[in-house]
C-alpha cells in the first residue's frame, strides 16, 4: 500500500526521504518518488519498480541546505504502475503526494480540463495538484488555496502539498487515511506511519480525520472546520518493530483489522455503479469457455470452494475445485473449453504453480487471482487479477483469504454480466451488497473483547468442529485451518448437515461446535443440525444475528440481506477467536510452529 514520507529542514533530503520510504516498503508498492525545493528551486525524481531504481536515479543528487520535500511510493490503483502515475504529481509549480481515494476526482478532473487544465497522469492524486494551482491563480494566497482545495475533495485523503508559490512551506491533510507529524528541534517530519520517522524525530503529533494546516518556520499551524487549533505532541516510539505493526500486538491482528480498509482497494476501479470491470481481462479471454476448474492450496483453497458455489449459483457456469498437490497426480481430463484459474496469496506455492504449468501443457486458459505482482504464478498465467491486500506478514493468512474471496465474488458477477446470466435488478443488488462490504468486515472493541474473553473456555477438550452450509461450509473449513495453525489444537471444519454421518459420534461435552448461522441462507436447516449437537452435550458456540436459546455461548452478528456479508462478519469473529486462544496458549501467532509463508516445495 502507499507510503508517504516529508521533511521540513537543513538536513540532507534525499536521504530523510528514501530511508523513510525504505521503511515502508513492507507495505508493498509498485513505484516511487520525491521532490524537493531547495533556493526556490523544484527538483524530482521518479521511478518503477525497487526503491533501489529511484537511489539509481537520485546518486548525483544531493540536498544540502534549508528546503522542503516530499516523497512517496505508490501501490497502484487508478492508472497502471507507470512513472507517470507515481507521485509526487506535479502541477505548473506544485507537487502533492497523496494515500486513500479521492472519490469525486473524475467531476473535478472534468471541471478543470473545461478551463485548459491538462492531466498527464490517469490518478485521482493530480486532481489535488491542479485544483491548488486553480485557486492560487486567483488569489495569489497559498495557504487559502490550500484549504479551499482540500474542501472540495470527498473520499478518503492523507497528503503532503509543496510549491514554489510558498517555497519554505509544507502543506498538509488528512481525512481517512493515516498522517502524522514528527519533531525534533525545527526539524519537522512528516509520515504516513511511524516508522520512517523512529531515530529522527522525538515527539509526535498523530492527526485527526478532519485536520491539515501547514509546517513553516520550525512551526506547525492546524486547523479544522472551526478554525484553528491547538495540539499536544507526545514522545515517539523508539521500538520500529513495534511501529511496523502500527500498535497492533501481531502482525495478524493488524492484518485482520485492516481487512477493512484492504477490501475498498481490492474493488476501487473495478465494482462500478452498474457492472464490475477488470482492466485485466478483455471479454473475448472468456470465448470458447464453458467450465471453470480452480485449483489451490490451503487458505486459497477454501476461498476456491466460495467462489464455486458463487459461480454456479450466480453465474451458471459449472466450476470445480481441486487441491493442487492432489491435481497434479491423479491424471485429470482436462478439455480445452475450460478456464484454469490458480488462486495464491504468495504466487509461488509449488503445487500450485505446477498444476498450472499441467494445464497450459494441457492447452487450457489460465488465470491466477495472486496478491503479489510478477511472482511465478502471475507470470505463468495468461492473465492475472491482483488481489491487493498488500503485504501479508502472519503467516496465517486473514485479508489474503478475504480479498480472494472478494476477487472471485466479482468476478462472479463479471461472468454474469457476460453471459447475461443475470437481471439488471439482482445485478445492482450484489453490487451494493458489494459496497457494504467493507462495513461488514470493521473490528469493533466489543466484538473483540467477547471474544478475547470467550476465548478462555476453549483451550482444552478434545477438537473443534466448526459447522456451516453452503458457502458458510468453506468457511467453517477456514475457521477450523486458522484455530489449527496457531493455537495447536485439533479443529476440523464439515458441512453442518454431515456431521450425523459419522462425526457426531464424537459430541460430548468436550467437543467444542463453532456453529456458523446466518439468518440469510438456510438457517433452519442448520439450526436443526446444531440442534442435534446439542441434544448429545456438544459444547455450542454460535455465531448468528439470531439469537439462539441451546448456545453455551453466542456471538451476535449484524442481521444482513446478503449472505456474503454474513459471510465476511463471520470470517472476522472466527479470525479473532483463534488469535485469543493463540495468545492465552502463550503461542508465537505471526510465526506458528513448523509453518513457512511460503510453500515453495512439493
Ligand atoms: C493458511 C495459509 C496456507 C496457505 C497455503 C497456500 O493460513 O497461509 O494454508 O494458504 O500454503 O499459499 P498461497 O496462497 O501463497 O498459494
């Protein structure tokens, strides 16, 4: 995801800026750039690809005296990874960088190309930098211009502004998107997190959604919507492991809350007010194709099996599911009318990549749903859809599985649309069940502290079933991996109306059932299912907006028309289940015993 570093001061730099920027290459990016004023002169640099491209570019270069500067790297979303599109965006004699998502860009883009504006770049980003020098040319006031610039932007923002017009100045706002300021002495820094800043600056101010103002002078003005305001700074955190987990105690936990914010990046371009595009895919890819074949591993796996059931169902298309390392053994007929889609957080699982290699040997289409860009998978496919979770860190994976499903639940639609499978009114439903997604997915403190407190009654017995139907099955599937992976204990995740085939011989009072209810799709079968568990002693946890009297304990979740969005509120409560227990089992969560992010061997 964006990064964004700046620097008020005498201090070199270039270097202030490409450290700080190196600091949140975790995040993932896809290119980067700074600019500097030093002597009322504009200097920039910009580059694809590896920090290390934009050091390349920058050798000769050094900054030496008194100067502002801004830097920023880039994960794209509007406009491909070009230089172009990577910041700072430059107007007549500004430059802005920008994180988050202006949303009304295309009505302000328009407004100003009427006036002989032009745009170099496809991003929402150089809108900001237009709009500022618009205002400039009128009033002749920078700061004014500023504030009546920012006023217009809806959606979500944190940006840094430098321009000749005021050469010793740093502009700045945030709505949405994090920004803080840091100090040291008349030093000033500005960052998108901590870490870029831990080792330079001492105290800290973190801005609110709402805030922006101006550093000069050693000095930092801030204002409001009433005007301007006081602000207390508080020390800085020394520790940058810490930071990089932006407070959060794991990585996975941090993952889990930004799932979020993740899932508008995962659709911004692509669900629109009417359709879903994929700038990846042309419709002539899907000509000829009459069947899907998905094939995974692990996580990416159950994400598969969602997307089947919303293929068949929404898109009527037959579409089956294999597990890779299976796949790859079992002489599977494999006839050219069908479509080969890999699913992969990593891109590089090896039984993955060589199912794939099979199917193109077998003279199939491919294409990868993959999270990081040029890796072996992506670059194996035909095409590729980029689920844009940035990076992931725990090894037990949480927003890959949820950006995945997200990517497969699109597509989805974009089949349909296609093969006019469906009617303009369903289509416009799943849409705006699409955009609530986000809502669905937001970790609120009392949900967290249920489960942090329910946790404690599931450290012991003798397994976990985790039960559902439908695409609910796949989850509970994903449930149970996650409990697995990080707190040891045995879980298995079954479809809720099988377990009177077997499993239940199992129930007593120290199995422990994770029952996932939705009220959207089939719950009174599934109530009678639990109910079975119950009347044998099993120990009942449900998850449900309906409350449900034979639970031991319960979690409510939001009543919702569409079963995704359930789907998507229950994969945070069961996400948060399994980190509780993992911490009171004293577990290391982000590196889980005998497991590797990456499984790249057979
Ligand atoms: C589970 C997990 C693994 C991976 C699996 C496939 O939390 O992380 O089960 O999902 O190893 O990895 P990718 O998606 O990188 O192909």
């Amino acid at each position: 995801m964006c990064g964004i570093v700046g620097y008020i001061g005498a201090k070199e730099k270039k270097e202030i800026l490409l450290d700080g920027l190196q600091e949140l290459e975790y995040r993932g990016y896809d290119s980067a750039g700074i600019a500097i004023i030093e002597n009322n002169k504009l200097k920039y640099f910009k580059a694809v690809g590896k920090l290390q491209n934009l050091r390349d570019k920058t050798k000769d270069y050094t900054s030496s005296g008194f100067g502002v500067s801004i830097g920023h790297t880039r994960w794209a979303t509007h406009g491909k990874p070009t230089e172009l599109n990577a910041h700072p965006h430059l107007g007549k004699f500004s430059f802005v960088v920008h994180n988050g998502i202006i949303e009304n860009y295309q009505n302000i883009k328009d407004e100003l190309q009427k006036e002989g504006v032009r745009f170099i770049s496809q991003t929402d980003t150089e809108t900001i930098v237009h709009l500022f020098e618009h205002y400039y040319a009128k009033s002749n006031d920078s700061f004014d211009s500023f504030e009546k610039s920012i006023s217009k932007l809806d959606g979500a923002y944190a940006t840094l502004l430098i321009s000749e017009a005021s050469p010793d100045t740093i502009f700045f706002a945030k709505n949405g998107s994090p920004m803080l300021i840091g100090f040291d002495g008349d030093d000033i820094y500005f960052a998108s997190s901590d870490t870029p800043i831990i080792g330079k600056a001492k105290e800290v101010y973190y801005l609110e959604d709402g805030e922006y103002g101006y550093a000069k002078d050693g000095e930092v003005k801030l204002f409001d919507k009433d005007g301007e305001k006081s602000f207390t700074t508080k020390p800085l955190a020394t520790d940058k492991a810490m930071a990089q987990k932006d407070g959060y105690r794991f990585f996975m936990e941090k993952e889990i809350y930004e799932q979020s914010s993740v899932m508008s990046d995962t659709m911004i371009g692509r669900v629109l007010d009417d359709r879903v595009e994929f700038e990846e895919l042309d419709e002539s890819f899907f000509d000829g194709i009459e069947n899907i074949k998905i094939c995974a591993c692990g996580t990416s796996y159950h994400s598969a099996l969602t997307g089947a059931y919303l293929l068949e169902r929404v898109a009527k298309i037959p579409c089956q599911v294999e597990i890779a390392s299976e796949f790859r053994y079992k002489e599977p007929l494999l006839r050219d009318n069908t479509l080969f889609i890999t699913i992969s957080q990593s891109g590089e699982t090896a039984d993955t990549l060589e199912a794939l290699k099979m199917a193109k040997r077998a003279g199939l289409k491919s294409l990868s749903i993959c999270n990081v860009d040029n890796s072996s998978i992506v670059r194996e496919s035909d095409r590729a859809i980029l689920t844009r979770a940035g990076i992931e860190k725990g090894v037990a994976s949480t927003k890959a599985f949820a950006t995945q499903t997200m990517v497969l639940w699109m597509l989805t639609l974009y089949i349909a649309q296609r093969e006019n499978s469906i009617t303009k009114e369903i289509l416009a439903q799943e849409l705006d069940a699409m955009r609530h997604t986000p809502k669905a997915l937001k970790v609120t403190e009392k949900l967290h502290n249920k489960l942090t407190r329910l946790s404690k009654r599931y450290l012991h017995g003798h397994g976990f079933f985790f039960i559902g139907r439908d695409i609910f099955f796949p989850l509970a599937l994903e449930g149970a991996l996650k409990l697995k992976e990080i707190s040891y204990l045995h879980a298995e995740g079954y479809p809720s109306g099988e377990m009177k085939h077997g499993p239940i011989a199992l129930a007593d009072s120290e199995l422990f059932t994770i029952a996932l209810m939705p009220k959207s799709l089939h719950y009174e079968k599934i109530k009678s299912n639990v109910e079975e568990l119950s009347a044998r002693d099993a120990t009942i946890l449900a998850i449900s907006p309906e409350p449900f009297e034979l639970a031991d304990d319960f979690v409510q979740t939001q009543y919702s028309s569409h079963p995704m969005l359930e789907f998507f509120e229950m994969m945070v409560v069961t996400q948060l289940l399994s980190l509780e227990v993992s911490v009171r089992l004293g577990n290391d969560v982000d590196m889980p015993r005998n497991l590797a992010k990456s499984v790249t061997v057979e």
